[in-house]
C-alpha cells in the first residue's frame, strides 16, 4: 500500500476488489462454450425479429402501393 496515497487510492493493485455484476457462482458455472452459444442464441433470436420487422414493413408497402395503384 502506498502511503502517499490518497483515501480513495488505497485498494489498487492486488488489493482491488474484483467487480462482478452477477452473482460469483452463476458467472463461474459456464465454460466459454456455454457462453458463446447464449451470445450465438441471443444473436440469432435478434436476427429473427429484424427479419420478421423487415417482411411486416413490405408487406405494408406492397399493400400501400396496390391502394394507390388502384385509385
């Protein structure tokens, strides 16, 4: 520990507490498998609603086209 430090200063290094924003058993229990495959699902269900956004807002333009069209 360093005695010029200031208060706020004193936990650096090894003495640091480690962050962790999940509780330490759950973040513990996965391999790095399990968890590329949850950010591959996550991705892929993403993926899923962009596609369905993208054919919803078409059909809505083909139908907004045949209206005008027949007018």
């Amino acid at each position: 520990m360093d005695p010029y430090a200031k208060p706020g200063e004193r936990k650096v290094g090894e003495h640091r507490p480690r962050i962790e924003h999940v509780s330490p058993g759950e973040a513990r229990s996965k391999n790095r498998q399990e968890r590329q495959a949850e950010k591959q699902q996550i991705v892929a269900e993403r993926r899923a609603i962009k596609k369905s956004a993208r054919r919803h807002l078409h059909r809505l333009l083909e139908r907004d086209l045949d209206e005008t069209g027949s007018e």
